[in-house]
C-alpha cells in the first residue's frame, strides 16, 4: 500500500505583481521534466503590497502545516519589500526575476526599472491594440463567417470539422496579433478536391490541418453522437481527402491529433514566416 506522502500532491504556488501568466508559463514549464510527480497549483496575483506578500506568506505556510513536504513558490515580484516578505516562506522559493535580472542588468549596463506588471499590462499600448484588433477579426471571420476582408489575413486555417482550426485562429490573433481566419473543408469540397472558391488567389496564405481518424471521430462523437459526421468511416475520408487535397495545391499542414495549441501556432508561423 502507498504511504499518504507518495499520494499526496505536492503543492505549487505562482506568486506576482501581476496577472501570474508569467510565473505560470515559466514554472510549469520547468515543473513538465518531472514526470510521475502531481502538482497541486495555486496561483495567487496582484501581491504588489507588504501587507498582501505578508497575507500570501501566511496562505502558504498554512498549507505547509498540513503537508509532509514543503511546497514550491514560483515568484515574479519586483518589489524589493515585497521580495524580502515572500523569501520568508516556508518552501522551496525561485525568484525567477532574481535568476534573469541581474546578468541582464550587467551585460546590458543598466539597471532594470523594477515596474510591475511590464509582460502582461498596457506597456505596449501599440502592441496590445493590435492583438485585439487581430482577435475581433478572428472571431468575426471565424469558420468561414464572413468573406469580407480577407485579404486582411495573414493566415488562413483550412481543415475538416474539428481539427483545431478555431483554438489555434484565436490563439494566433490573442497571443501573437496575427491577423488568422479560419474556412472548414466540406465534404463537396473534400470528393472535389477543390478549394474553398472564397479563397481563390489567397493560396499563399493558406495551411492546412490534419488529424487521425481515432482522434477525430472521438472528438466529434462527444458533439453528435452515433452521427455519421462522427463515424470512424467518415473521418478516415475526410481526412484522406483532406492531406490529398493539400499536396495537390501545393498547402503546408500539420497532423494536429497530437499537438498542442502553442505547438499548432508556432508551427503555422515558422512555415508563414509571421513575426511574433
């Protein structure tokens, strides 16, 4: 029988001056190359004060009391105050600004400005418009909505039904500012083997999305159930159809069975040559 300290789920804190997205993204990136561990996270954000680092520290060893091993804290706070309070935790603290800051600082000769919230706020107003404007026009054009503008796009997802193409458009307009659309593949379009005739001379901006038809007949059986539009048969065609479809007009894609989001886009923008 397991003891309770192997079962037990060790405990994760993301603390910021922020939102967290960054002392999220960096520690559960580091926290993916320890297999067979389980994590319990807590992100606590908007720790900008002494009274509220004081507040997260007093959290966080309350739930140390009731563990057999110490938790981990992910920091990203830029206040020194607030720092020196959070250091007094009782658990594994990793400041991460303090393990990029400082070398930065000297090999750029500069001293850092310490602002908070920098990643994830309105520093770049310029930068953050865009990415909005890229999301309206994403969600406006999304799954072949809208035809107008298309020309706007710098890419456009093409796939059958549920290959990921509405994530990875949002995900490319949100994260990035990519001006993405999306137009699904019909089954006329599919025993064709013709394009949508919307994207007629906008081939070049096109990429394409495959999946496996285990995958895909699971992912659509959870929408219509017992459908033909779900069956293994149908899905198989389709996607057959599909990868024919994209060699044929000379279209990049990717197998997406197995990807996830991030990689999708980072794939699509690497073969597009779209800047982050």
């Amino acid at each position: 029988m397991e003891s309770a300290a192997a079962t037990e789920q060790r405990a994760v804190f993301f603390v910021s001056d922020g939102t967290g997205i960054t002392a999220e993204t960096l520690g559960n990136t580091l926290l993916t190359q320890f297999e067979g561990v389980a994590f319990r996270k807590t992100t606590l954000p908007f720790i900008t004060t002494p009274e509220r680092a004081r507040a997260a520290v007093d959290y966080i060893n309350h739930v140390a009391s009731a563990a057999s091993r110490r938790p981990i804290v992910f920091s990203t706070t830029v206040n020194d105050e607030v720092r020196a309070i959070l250091r007094g935790v009782q658990g594994l603290f990793l400041d991460l600004f303090d393990t990029y800051i400082a070398p930065i600082e000297h090999e750029l000769g500069q001293k850092s400005t310490h602002a908070a919230g920098r990643a994830h706020g309105l520093a770049d107003p310029v930068r953050y418009h865009a990415r909005i404007a890229a999301m309206n026009y994403a969600m406006e054009h999304d799954d072949g909505a809208s035809t107008k503008d298309l020309t706007r796009a710098d890419v456009i997802l093409i796939a059958p039904s549920r290959c990921g193409k509405t994530p990875t458009t949002l995900y490319l307009a949100l994260q990035h500012g990519v001006f993405a659309t999306n137009f699904p593949l019909t089954e006329d379009d599919l025993e064709a083997q013709r394009l949508p005739r919307a994207l007629a001379g906008l081939e070049s901006r096109l990429f394409g999305l495959i999946s496996e038809p285990e995958r895909l007949a699971q992912v659509r059986g959870e929408r219509r159930p017992g459908s033909r539009y779900a069956s293994l048969a149908q899905c198989a065609f389709e996607l057959r159809q599909a990868e024919a479809l994209y060699r044929r007009h000379r279209i990049p894609f990717v197998n997406s069975a197995h990807m996830s989001i991030e990689e999708i886009a980072a794939v699509v923008m690497q073969e597009k040559n779209l800047q982050r």
